[in-house]
C-alpha cells in the first residue's frame, strides 16, 4: 500500500493541510474574522449568512459551519461571533466540541466592540498558530484518506475512481448533480446529511441536494474529506474553497479546452492518474483550486428568508 504523508490528528483522521481555521459565525463578524487571520497567518472564510435562518435552515448551517471546523485538515480553530446572530457563535463552538474538536471562541459584543475582538482574536490565534506549526507530518497509508468526489456531469472515470479508492481502503464521500449518472458506482453506500461525518461504510452519498455546484463542493468538505475530486459541468469552471483543496477534472472540449490551466486532471487522463494526482495533494503538492486562494462560499440554504 502507497505511504502518503499526512499531518497526525488526536481525533485519529490524518490532514491534508493544517490550517487554523478563524470562522465568521456571521457576515457581520466576517471582516473581523479576516484581519484575525490575516495577522496570524491563519485561514479566514467570508460568507453572507449566519443571521435571518429559522427552523432546520438554523440547524443544516451550525452543522456545516461544524464540520468545516472539525475537518481533519484543520489543526485548530477560532470561531468570532457577533453575539446577536441567528446562528449563535457559542453554539457552532458548543457543536465542534460534540465532534470531539478544541474550538476556541471571540465575540465582538462580549469583547465590547471590533477593536477589542480583534485584539484578542489576534492574540489567540497566533497561539494556535504556534501550537498548528508545531505538527509534523508523518507517514500514513491510503487507508487514511477519505476522498470526497463532486460529479456535476457523467464521466466514466468517476465509478473507476470511486473503486480504486475503495480498494485501497480509503472512504469516498459523494455528491452528485441529476445530470451524473452514479449507476457506474457498484459500491453500496450510506446515505449522508451536510456536517455528518462518515460510518463505516466505504462510500457514503450526500442524502439531499444542496442544488449548484458550489454548495456541493461545500457540502461534501463538511463531511471530513481530506481532499476533493471535482468533475465540473461542461459549461462550469472548477472550483476552490478555502481548506481543502479539490483536485479538478476537466472534460473534453467546450469551456474546460479554453482553460486548461485551471485544472489538475486533463480530459484524456484516466482514474488511476487522477488517484495518483489525489496522493500527491494528500501529501503537500497544492492543487489548482489553492493556487486561487478563494476564501469565500456560499452555504447550502433549506429556506429562503430576508
């Protein structure tokens, strides 16, 4: 089996990366969230929700904002709240800890304003910091991995893919558009919700569609994948997300031939090729998708509210 190097977790998950992840409970935390990270070295994200959700909406978006923080890929996290959001900053943190994670929390109105937020969220995140650089990587099999995949159209490398991971030993979470035909994935599989991580069973499909590409994209990284293979629709470019890199393969012709340069897997090239590109980035080589250091996201949405 092919030694790959991963960064050690206390939570038994190996990361690809090994980000401090300083997370916005809201969007009206999100600009403080980014001076925190920017002064520490850390990862900030930037999102317009977090405020104005009701019902299960509120629960689908702690869940995610969880999972995100609780990704294998993240050594430790901050969460800076508002204090009078929706989506309450102490319970995202009161969430990442039923993950079994070590979340640490900044509010601005228990602070008493920006600038006393931000100073304390500077002064913790650079201990983290610290604390994240500290962690080497280290030697680990193809058993460690969980691959996430996002098919937004029918390609038949996907169910080579999906059985080449499976036969290594690694977990495959999936999500998939009605134009991708999974009929190709022999595998059985569990059925998964947005911030859940994995059971035992090698693949797991996100239960409910998110409805773009995107949310998708977002929605599989919040189920603990360590890295993401992205199989684009013709007329879509690939995409990038801030704390795990997705590795994109393109198809043959239209929008993905006028920019080739945007993905990691051409047209032509097999599973086995892009599995091999998938341990690479495991073990450090950055995808396309970092190269473009997106850090925001739109999140998956129940209910439409103002």
């Amino acid at each position: 089996m092919t030694q790959i190097k991963a960064y050690p977790r206390a939570q038994g998950q190996p990361g690809a990366r090994n980000h401090v992840f300083v997370l916005p409970s809201v969007v009206c935390s999100a600009l403080v969230a980014a001076e925190i990270a920017e002064a520490a070295g850390a990862t900030a994200v930037a999102h317009q929700h977090g405020c104005g959700h009701i019902g299960q909406d509120i629960v689908q978006t702690r869940s995610l904002f969880a999972g995100l923080a609780s990704s294998p890929n993240v050594a430790q996290s901050l969460v800076v709240s508002l204090g009078c959001e929706t989506v309450q900053g102490r319970g995202v943190v009161d969430e990442i800890v039923r993950q079994g994670r070590d979340p640490h929390f900044v509010g601005i109105q228990d602070s008493g304003g920006n600038a006393a937020a931000r100073e304390e969220g500077i002064r913790v995140a650079q201990k983290l910091k610290t604390v994240a650089e500290a962690v080497e990587r280290e030697s680990v099999d193809e058993s460690g991995l969980t691959l996430g995949i996002v098919a937004d159209r029918n390609d038949d490398r996907l169910a080579d893919l999906v059985a080449h991971a499976v036969a290594r030993g690694a977990r495959v979470v999936l999500a998939a558009s009605h134009d991708a035909d999974l009929s190709g994935v022999a595998e059985p599989h569990a059925a998964l919700t947005i911030g859940s991580e994995p059971g035992p069973s090698a693949v797991s499909v996100l239960a409910n569609d998110p409805g773009t590409q995107s949310a998708r994209v977002l929605a599989v990284a919040s189920c603990r994948p360590q890295v993401i293979v992205e199989f684009p629709a013709g007329n879509q470019p690939p995409t990038s997300i801030a704390l795990v890199p997705i590795v994109g393969v393109a198809a043959a012709g239209g929008l993905h031939a006028a920019i080739p340069d945007e993905f990691d897997i051409a047209a032509g090239e097999a599973a086995a090729d892009i599995w091999s590109t998938v341990l690479d980035v495991f073990s450090g080589v950055p995808a396309k998708s970092e190269l473009r250091n997106s850090t925001t996201f739109a999140i998956p949405r129940l209910l439409r509210t103002m």
